[in-house]
C-alpha cells in the first residue's frame, strides 16, 4: 500500500473511529445489530481467519447467499486481505451458478444454507478444490463462518492498493456467456462519493437495504450508506408488506428502486395507511406515474440516472422533476462523451454512443483480453448504449447499439442471445428471436417469436416452463408467439429487424 492508496478496508478503520458506537448494521428479519466498531473488530477476525485458512492476496473469495451483515462482513475481510469478492447471483440456475463461480475460480466458497444441496451434489463440477463454507450455521460438508472468527484478529496486513480489485460481478451475457466484470477498491469509493453527493446522504439517514448484493446498485447503496455513517437495514429478500412497515416504524430515508419495487410499496401503503414521509430519497429506474405518486405521497425526491456495472454503477444522475424523461448529468468525477462510429463526439442533439473515462470505470472483464481491448479502444470505455445530450446536458437514453441488444425487466440485464440459446434447445422449436417489448409491470418483457419445426406442436405455457429449467426464471419469455413464417435474411439467418417490426406487440401467451 502506498502514501496515497486508500482501500475499503481503510474506510472501515476510519469509521470505526469516527462512528465508533453507532448502529452500522442491523437485520430486518430478527433486529440484531452491529456498531461500526464491532463491524471492524468481526472483520479483523474473519480476515485473520481466512488468512489461517490459506487465504491470500487475489485469491478469490465465492459467495452465494441473500442479504445479511455476514455477506458484507465477507466484503471487509476480502478488503483487508487484498481477496477479491465474487458474489453470485442465488437466482441463476445452477448450470449458470457453477458457471460463474469456475470463471472466477474461487479458492473458498460461502453460501447460505438453502443452495448448499445444489452445490454439494454438483461438486465435481467446481473447478479447482475450493473450501466450502456455509454464511449461516455449519452443515454436514459446509464449515460454518463462526469457525473463522474463533481469534485475536491480529491478521497480517497485506499490500493492498486503491486500483487493485475488489469484486467481480457478472453481467448478463452478451454472447451467450456472462461476463465477469472486475471493480477496483477505487472504483466503489469514488460511486460511494457520488452517491452520497447526489442525495445528500449523512450518519442520520437510514438505507433500507432491500437489493441483492451481488447486484452493483445493492453493493453500491449498501457501501455508500457505510461510507456515510449511516444505518444500513439489511432485508434478505424484497417483501413489500414488511418493507412499508419497515419504513414506518425504523423512519428509513433512502433506497434503490427497480421497477415494480416502488410501486408494490405504493400499494402497500395504500392498503395500511403507513407513513412513509421519512422515504426522502429514491433512486431508480421506474414510471412516470409511480413516480409522481411516490413523490407527491411522500414529498421526497425520486433521482434518475444512467450507469452499468462497468460505470460502479453511475455514469450520469439527476433529479427527476429538473427534467423528467432524461437520466440526469454525467456525474463530478466522470467524463462522459456521446461518440459516432469514428469515436469523435457527435453534436449536441444527436444521437451517438455512450462512452466514459474516468474512476468510475471499471478494470475489464476477468480473463477476457480481446472482448476488454474492444470496450476500451481509443482510450473510452465503450458502453454499447446510445443517447443524446440536450443543450441543457442532461442526458436522454435512446436504445442500445445492434451488437448490444439487451433486455431489462424489473432491472436485471438479459440478452437475447442466451434465451435463444435454451429455446433451441427445445427439439420442437427450428428458429426463434428474443427481443423487448413493452410491459406494465416490469417495464420491458421479454418476447419470443418462435418458428416450429415440420409437424410440430408447442404451446407457450410448456415452452416458458422448459426454458426456465434451462437459465434464471428472471430470464424466462412473458410472451411467446408461434407463427408460420420466418423473415430470413440472404444467409439464411433470422432477420431480426423484420421480425421485430412485424411482431411487436406484447402478446400474452394463449
């Protein structure tokens, strides 16, 4: 580490000092509580503890489990060792988990006790031999965590430097394989500035923490909140009757919201009468009429903003009534250019792609050499996104590049490639497309239009079944529609463009 490094597990001493008695965490489920001091002082032990089980710096430490103050205790252990984190998604199939983890290459694994059947019977299917440890209490084959902190604490510090990595999360697959994205130390103490800038975060807000953390806005909110002083209330998993009383009752401030959260909070409120006045900030991806709702009920402010995981989660911010529709400014320690094909800047108005330089952009993908020399080519991470600056700079998001089609419902990121791939895994099914389309609740579904083969029959309802065996129910089609032909470009490949035009619509499977 040197004069002018400063890591997580830096920010950890620091408000060990400078909160040292306040109420760091505490979970929503059975109301127990950690001081930021006892925080440090459980981190010390567990990272003593990892080093005791061989642990060092750059190893890679696998997570599987839902909120709670163990998996970020997890995060401050990896800190102070120079590990890096790869928390995976619980709600992935277990081909896509086992995936994940053997790109990362973890030499340990934690997970909570409800995945750990599936990890046990599939074992052989982890690369390398990593140990196996369970968040919560041990189990036949899973060492319980409590075992890593019988200690002093007294781990030997490690040479850990602001750029080094801290996490690995992985994005949805653009090519039909995920892609692990590496976050410095620098990369989530700078988002935790913005953030804190943007909504004014101090040691007297409460941030309800209801976003998964292997998620970037769960990590990032949950950081930026520790970095503030401020309580972070861990939910292990969204429940919208438990999170209106929740607000009530705890006078939570701020969250993260991705559609439908907010709006099933609004309905909530609407049935029980709770206050919800202390919710003074959101931040978000959500509807206008949610929105307004939320900000007139509650008189808070809902922010819009523009990043991806690669950003730390930010690129541009922004409240929503100074110009509803657009997705804020680029933010204080970011440089954020709209570039043409050439990559020179395109003029104020047009559309071009969304690029950044800057902390906030992330190291590169793990182990993917020609795919980082592309994102980052000419000196701008390319972001694969396309928007515009109005004369005011404020940015407005206009769709994705071709090479980068993707689909967002309810905020996680799903390409069409990957759903593809399991619906042709179907004998009955000859050609298919995947693509957005508009939806009530999650704000885009995901559409398949499938050609069948000769003499086939299938019916939505049993192909949305067979493919949500296949991958992550979040990725599984809303709506399918069968038809007789199939625009074809001349290769003989599917004309998506054709397709799309033609198949619009959301049809609900019959």
């Amino acid at each position: 580490m040197g004069l002018y490094d400063l890591t997580f597990y830096d920010l950890i001493c620091r408000n060990a000092i400078c909160y040292r008695n306040r109420i760091a965490f505490m979970e929503a489920d059975d109301g127990s509580a950690l001081t930021f001091e006892n925080f440090k002082d459980m981190v010390d032990r567990l990272a003593c503890g990892l080093q005791g089980a061989g642990i060092r710096k750059g190893d890679r430490i696998g997570a599987i489990g839902k909120n709670s103050r163990e998996f970020f205790l997890l995060y401050g252990a990896a800190a102070a060792l120079g590990a890096v984190m790869l928390p995976v998604n619980w709600r992935l199939s277990l081909g896509e988990m086992f995936f994940n983890l053997n790109d990362g290459e973890p030499s340990i694994i934690f997970s909570d006790p409800e995945y750990q059947p599936q990890i046990e019977s599939d074992r052989k299917k982890l690369s390398g031999n990593p140990l196996l440890f369970s968040i919560r209490d041990a189990s036949k084959e899973f060492q319980g965590l409590d075992s890593l902190l019988d200690n002093d604490g007294n781990f030997v510090p490690s040479d850990v430097a602001s750029n080094d990595g801290f996490v690995i999360i992985h994005t949805a697959a653009v090519a039909g394989r995920p892609r692990g994205a590496l976050l410095s130390h620098n990369n989530l103490l700078c988002s935790n500035l913005h953030f804190i800038e943007s909504l004014k975060i101090t040691p007297d807000d409460v941030h309800l923490n209801l976003l998964p953390v292997f998620h970037i806005a769960g990590l990032a909110m949950l950081t930026s909140a520790f970095h503030a002083g401020a309580l972070n209330l861990n939910m292990s998993r969204f429940d919208a009757v438990k999170a209106v009383n929740l607000i009530d009752e705890k006078q939570i401030s701020f969250f993260f919201d991705f559609t439908p959260i907010l709006s099933n909070i609004l309905d909530q409120q609407a049935k029980t009468g709770k206050n919800i006045r202390s919710l003074r900030a959101v931040i978000g991806l959500d509807v206008p009429d949610t929105i307004e709702k939320y900000q007139q009920l509650s008189g808070g402010t809902f922010y819009t903003f523009y990043g991806q995981t690669e950003t730390s989660c930010l690129a541009t911010i922004g409240r929503y009534n100074e110009r509803p529709g657009a997705a804020g400014k680029p933010v204080m320690l970011g440089n954020v250019q709209l570039l043409d094909d050439k990559d020179s800047p395109v003029a104020i108005g047009d559309t071009g792609e969304i690029a950044m330089r800057g902390p906030m952009v992330f190291k590169g993908y793990w182990g993917l050499q020609d795919d980082n020399s592309y994102t980052f080519r000419n000196g701008w991470h390319h972001t694969g996104d396309l928007g515009r600056f109005d004369e005011d700079g404020y940015l407005w998001y206009a769709g994705r590049k071709p090479e980068k089609e993707l689909i967002k419902p309810g905020g996680e990121n799903v390409y069409p490639a990957e759903v593809e791939n399991a619906i042709l895994q179907h004998p009955a099914v000859e050609k298919c497309v995947v693509f957005g389309v508009p939806d009530p609740k999650w704000k885009e579904g995901i559409k398949a239009v499938c050609l069948l083969k000769q003499g086939a029959t299938l019916t939505a309802e049993v192909l949305i079944k067979f493919v949500g065996s296949k991958i992550a129910g979040y990725k599984k089609p809303q709506y399918v529609q069968f038809v007789s032909e199939f625009p074809l470009k001349p290769d003989g490949s599917p004309d998506r463009i054709k397709i799309k035009e033609l198949f619009a619509s959301a049809q609900k499977p019959s």
